[in-house]
C-alpha cells in the first residue's frame, strides 16, 4: 500500500462496479494491518481531540453495504482509540411510526454531529434511494400526497430524491459538516461464506435472518442501485469511496486511511491562548497556591 492515492478509490467521474475489484493484491499479513491501521486510529482520536477544541467542524461517515459486509466490526476496530463522547454511532433500521410522521429526511436531521464530534451512519439516508428502490411498496408507508399505490411512483419520484439528499448533503457541508461516504464492495461469493460462518458458529447465529437470504435474492438490482447513487449523488464535498470488503483487515485500513488523508485537507487547529492570559500566567499560579 506504499503507493496508495484516494483517487484509486474516490468516485470522480461515471463508474460501473463491474470494473472495481472486491478484494486487493496485498502483500500484508494480518499483523501488518492491524500495526498500519493501528498507527492510523490513533493519529484520527488525537485528531478528534483538536478538533473538539477547534469547534468549527463536525464529520459525519456513512457506510453503505449489503448484509456481512463489515460495517459493524469495522466501526469497532476503527474508532476503538477515540474518546467516546467524540463519536456517535446511528444504526438507521426501517423507520418507526414517529419517523414516518415525518419527511424521511427527518430523522437523520436529527443524527447530525454536533461541532467538534463525528458521527457514523450504520446504513444511511441512501436507504431511501436503494431498499424503497428494490421494493417501492415501502414508500406507501410514507403517505406521501398522490401516492396511493406503486404504480403512482414514477421516475421523476427518484430524480427528485436524488436532487433533496445532494441538497441535504450541500446544506450540511455548507454548514461545517464534513461528509465522507464508503461504499462496502464485497462478492457474492464472499457473502455466501460469512453467511454459512454465521449458521455454523453458534457463537454467530444470533447474527443471522432468514431476511437476509431473502435480500439476497435482490442481489443484481441492489449493485444496480448502488451503481446509480454512487454516479448521481458523489461531489468534492460529499464523495463516495468504493472500499473493496472481501478482506475485512484491508477494508478497515482503507477506511481509516481515507479519512485521516481527506482530514488533513482541512485547517483544524488547537485554539490559541490571548496574549493577556500568557501574560497573567504567573498571577494564576500565585492565585491558585494562596
């Protein structure tokens, strides 16, 4: 990985997944990647600290995948040195009554980082452009005005989705929130393993839903949908990344890489102390020793 470049995995122009690989060539050993992305969790949780102290940013990460792609285990792994109240984590699951009272944007308005803290979106807003896409009757549940069954859900209903979340996205950068988002590339193949690993461990098989063999089926019209998002919704201030999953070590290495390249793009410092209180320095400490 000596000569790893962002742009090898950063969507910058019209792509298709079928020209991206699943796994890398990697000469590493296990313990060379757990030493490389150890080095790397612990430069981002001291980054986070300036941060917080700098106040004027927040950063939010969205992950994207199909079942047993990583994004649990590689939240763990790769924020495991970070001070726990910098970093929020939001598992978005389908929505609850409350939510869908609301514009299906709402709730993750609310999951918004505050300045000076990251969030992590486990499944994002983009579930309303790829699970609603794969099984439209979803969208009834919204109750949205002139939409009384599938059959009313027409193209225009997607273009206009796609411009709100590129809005949103605009919105929120515009606003000191810092956006990256990581798509998890895994084979089919590559499921089929971790799935049979989740029945056959019993350690496991609380992981495991029938659901998951169902979606499953959807295989082909998911990478579809996720090929349309990644060229209609990925711009310079909300990029998406294509981390190749096959290999869960690398594609947390991937992921802490890109963030910790993409961080230093921006002027996070530690605040300065006034000139005033340098110079009462001497009168606090006689003030505190009395």
């Amino acid at each position: 990985m000596e000569n790893f470049s962002l742009e090898d995995y950063k969507v910058t122009k019209q792509i298709k997944l079928s020209d991206y690989k699943t796994e890398l060539d990697s000469f590493w050993d296990d313990d060379k990647k757990e030493e490389e992305l150890d080095q790397l969790r612990n430069k981002l949780s001291e980054w986070q600290d300036i941060m917080y102290a700098h106040n004027r940013y927040g950063v939010l990460i969205g992950l994207q995948g199909m079942d047993t792609s990583g994004k649990d285990s590689l939240i763990r792994e790769v924020f495991k040195e970070f001070n726990p109240r910098g970093v929020v984590v939001h598992s978005f699951k389908t929505p609850n009554s409350t939510e869908l009272e609301h514009d299906y944007l709402w709730r993750h308005y609310l999951a918004l980082p505050e300045k000076g803290k990251f969030a992590v979106f486990n499944r994002t807003h983009y579930e309303n452009l790829l699970v609603t896409r794969v099984h439209p009757e979803y969208i009834l549940n919204e109750n949205l005005p002139g939409i009384e069954n599938v059959a009313d859900i027409q193209p225009e209903f997607w273009e206009n989705r796609f411009e709100q979340i590129n809005n949103f996205e605009k919105h929120i950068t515009q606003n000191g929130t810092i956006v990256m988002k990581f798509f998890f590339y895994m084979s089919k193949n590559e499921q089929k393993k971790r799935l049979l690993k989740r029945l056959e461990d019993e350690n496991h098989q609380w992981k495991f839903s029938s659901g998951d063999l169902k979606e499953r089926g959807f295989w082909d019209d998911y990478m579809k949908y996720y090929e349309e998002i990644l060229n209609k919704t990925s711009n310079e201030k909300a990029p998406w990344y294509i981390i190749p999953a096959d290999d869960k070590d690398m594609a947390r290495y991937l992921v802490a890489k890109i963030m910790w390249e993409e961080l230093q793009k921006y002027p996070v410092n530690e605040p300065v102390l006034s000139e005033k209180d340098k110079a009462n320095f001497e009168m606090y400490k006689e003030q505190l020793r009395k």
